[in-house]
C-alpha cells in the first residue's frame, strides 16, 4: 500500500452508479462503494465559505476554505492533512455564475479541470448546472448536470444529460445543527465516482446559492 495514498472514506452498506468510473481530480478518489460524506457549514462565517467535510465514521477527509475580503468568490479545497487539492474561483462579470476549477492551488490554464455554469440565467426555487470538463472548449454539451434545489439541499448530480445518477444531495437534521447553528447536509457519492468532484461541486453550488440570497 502506498503510505502517500490518501485515505478512502468508510463505505456505505449500498452500491449503486454508472458502469465506468467517473474520474475528474484522480482515480484515488473513486471508491469501488457508495461513499456517504457529511458537509457541515457554519451559517456564519468569517470568510463566508468554510465548510468540513466528514466520512461514515465521522474523519474529516477534506476541507473548503473561503477567501477573506476577496474581490472574487474563491475557494480552495484541502484533503486532510491541508494539502490544496482544487482551486474554484468564479469567473467575474460571468451572466451564467461561471466557476472556473484548477488542480491544486493554481490559477493557470494548464491546471484548469473543469467549468461550472448555471444551464439558465433566470433559476428561482430550482438550480440546474452544466458542467464541462477541460477538453470540451465547444461546450455544446454538459459532460455533467446538477438538478434539483440547493434551498432544500436536495439535488442529483448526472452523467451528462443522461438519467444515470453519479451523487446525490440532501439535507441532514440533527439536534446539533439547530443548537450550534450549523448547516449540515448528506452527500451519497457513487460507487467508482471521483468525490472530490462532487464535493468541490457542492462548494460552487453553496456560493451560487449565497449570490442569490444576496
């Protein structure tokens, strides 16, 4: 086993998912299980934008840190240790919330994985979002989809326009949440689909949702 692997999060009692592995940031984020994660979110926030993200055994196995006083909606995803997985920043001056997404903590078209859009301008309880990876400049067709409402925390993420379901969504009630005053939701990533993806995606959904509010 290799020592520099990062740790997989403890699996789901479940499988389900496409029939090929969906890999975006690395194949040694794609578990052969459902991975379940939860996301808790400080409703208040000093940078607006930090949340922890845990396994079913409650590790944390990554984090998403806001940029303080910054012009420009940035975040940085982390693995445990601290190490600068993704870096999402939202394209200024964007009419669709465009979110450009590197690897690591860079910026440079090199590094660049994928784009965030919303599929409409004019999106009011419902949120619907393409996703195009880096090698698809035409975007005529979304390599990804995001439906459903961040509001309810409650959204299905797709393999491209297709019905196949790759994560899923929904809002997580505990007593702690309420007496804390956290925002926490549950996160069933697929089995063999990249969850670092689809938790850096549920960080550009949270931003998208706080530009609407605002």
């Amino acid at each position: 086993m290799d020592p520099m692997a990062p740790m997989l999060p403890a699996p789901a009692p479940m499988a389900a998912g496409p029939t090929e592995p969906v890999v975006v940031v690395g194949p040694q984020y794609c578990a052969p299980y459902v991975v379940p994660l939860t996301v808790t979110k400080k409703s208040i926030s000093l940078t607006d934008g930090d949340f922890t993200v845990t396994d079913a055994n409650d590790n944390v196995v990554l984090n998403v840190k806001g940029t303080l006083f910054s012009v420009r909606h940035r975040r940085v995803l982390h693995d445990a240790v601290g190490q600068p997985l993704l870096s999402m920043q939202e394209k200024i001056l964007s009419m669709h919330n465009r979110w450009e997404v590197y690897r690591g903590d860079s910026a440079h078209s090199c590094d660049k994985l994928f784009t965030v859009k919303k599929s409409s301008m004019l999106q009011l309880m419902k949120t619907e979002m393409d996703i195009f990876l880096a090698g698809n400049t035409a975007e005529q067709v979304c390599d990804f989809k995001i439906k459903g409402s961040y509001f309810d925390r409650s959204s299905a993420f797709y393999l491209g326009k297709s019905n196949t379901i790759i994560a899923q969504m929904n809002r997580k009630h505990t007593a702690a949440s309420v007496v804390l005053g956290r925002d926490v939701f549950s996160i069933t990533v697929f089995p063999q689909v990249d969850y670092v993806f689809i938790a850096a995606l549920v960080a550009i959904l949270d931003d998208v949702h706080r530009d609407r509010k605002e």
